[in-house]
C-alpha cells in the first residue's frame, strides 16, 4: 500500500506548505463576486508517491481558494464533533486530527540527532490506520499549534481506526454532500497547462477585485497567468474582507504567499 505524506512546515508568520492534488469541481458563480463565467479547471497530472519537505526549504508558497463543497463537507464533519480541516495545496481536501489508540490527538516522537538537532517524528502507525494512505502535519509557527492529520477517502476508510465507532458519522456527511470526493494528488503544474479561458479568468478577476476597491490587486504576470501574489505589506482585515468579497468558486486562481507575513496565512484565507 503506497501513503502519501504531506508536510506543513511554518516559517514566522506564514504557512508553508508542499503537496499539489487536483482541482475540484467547479462551483455555480455568484454573480457579485470577482469571478468569471468562462472558468473551468487546470488540467490534471500524474499521481505522487512523496510530497514531504524539510524545513527552510523555501519561504514561499501557493494557494488555492477552498471550493464551496468543501466548506461545506468539513463544516458537516465538525458539526458532527469531528476536528476537522480543509488542507492540501489546493485546498480540496479535508482532514481529521490524528488520535491515539486512547483517543487523544497524536504526540510526535522526539529524536535526538546527537549533534544538538531535535526532530519530531509524525509517522504515522499503519497498525492505528491500516485503511488510510494519506497522512501529514500542519505545524504553525505563530500559534503554536500542531494538526497531525488523515485524510479518508470514505467512512470505510476509517474501519479498524481509532475512529472506527465513528463511521456512521463521517457516513453521514458524505450522505450529506454527495458531490464532495477528496482531491488527489498530483505533481501537474498549473500554469504550464493553462488555457486562454483560464488566463482570461484569472485576469478578469483581478480586475473586478481592483473596481471593488482593491488596488493591491496586481495582474498576473506572463509566466505566472494563474498566480495572483497577496502582497505582505496588506493588512490582514483587508486580506480577509479580499477574500469575502471576491470568493474565487470556479476561477483556477493561485494566491501567491511570497514574504513575511504578521499574521496566519492559512487561517486568513480558511476565514478562521
């Protein structure tokens, strides 16, 4: 059985992250928001067997906005006293905290390198997790906070589980949301691939967030036709009031996390 790792690695004040999977389907466009109607999705790529980095591999990183399902399928999950969280590179995935055979959310193991390196170890047990082939970790700098985590492509997943006595529940979202499946990891490149429809898209919405009174709103540039960066120097109330007023359902938008941010890129783009 082939897991799939993905490592959340924060540096002050941002969110780096390492794993691509595949772009969700398109959601029904408001006709108030910065989006396009002539948007449809990048193409897909090939499967990855290892997405994990090490640390300071980078300061960047790339976004994508959560699909409307998605929201939706983890909102029914926590409803449900699930802690659950929408990950992934692309934002159309969603997880459940890693417990312990008692039920308690996941420690790592501390390994003493010797050489006064510490490194904290989340393998995951596939004795716990015999179903699961998709495990990571966020780890956030600014808060201090840990998500070690799985991602169940169904409730039957979860069979044989810490969480097996809670499959009707995770059954029960699915039931709720049938046109939600987690997105898939994929090595494709974007831009790469990227249509005049998907290019225009993008541009339109630029432009229709700078006439809704954000300026910073920069057009995406000819080798990046799918990025749009979220400059550092922005304060976070206007970041999230960007991405309440200009949600992106169904424009293959990138946001570009490029600096130092003062704030929980992650959380301000989750609207947590």
């Amino acid at each position: 059985m082939i897991r799939i790792s993905a490592t959340s690695i924060d540096v002050p004040g941002m969110a780096v992250r390492f794993a691509a999977v595949m772009a969700a389907t398109l959601m029904t466009l408001s006709l108030m928001s910065c989006t396009a109607p002539s948007a449809r999705p990048a193409a897909d790529g090939a499967g990855a067997t290892d997405v994990s980095a090490q640390a300071g591999f980078d300061d960047t990183t790339d976004t994508y906005p959560i699909p409307t399902i998605t929201r939706r399928f983890a909102a029914c999950l926590v409803s449900k006293g699930f802690d659950a969280r929408v990950v992934g590179e692309r934002n159309d995935q969603v997880a459940l905290l890693e417990i312990d055979a008692a039920g308690n959310p996941k420690r790592p193991k501390i390994i003493d390198g010797g050489d006064g390196i510490i490194t904290r170890d989340w393998t995951t047990d596939p004795n716990l997790y015999p179903n699961i082939t998709s495990t990571g970790t966020i780890s956030n700098a600014v808060t201090g906070d840990d998500f070690p985590y799985i991602i169940a492509d169904a409730a039957t997943d979860l069979a044989g589980s810490p969480y097996a006595a809670r499959q009707g529940d995770y059954a029960a979202c699915e039931q709720a949301n049938p046109d939600f499946t987690q997105g898939v990891a994929s090595t494709d490149i974007d831009d790469s691939h990227a249509g005049k429809k998907d290019k225009d898209a993008v541009l339109a919405f630029a432009r229709k967030a700078r006439a809704k009174g954000f300026t910073w709103v920069a057009d995406p540039t000819g080798d990046e036709p799918l990025h749009i960066v979220i400059p550092d120097t922005v304060p976070e109330n206007d970041v999230r009031r960007f991405f309440k007023e200009c949600p992106a359902d169904g424009v293959p938008v990138i946001f570009s996390w490029i600096g130092d941010y003062p704030y929980d890129t992650n959380a301000v783009q989750q609207g947590r």
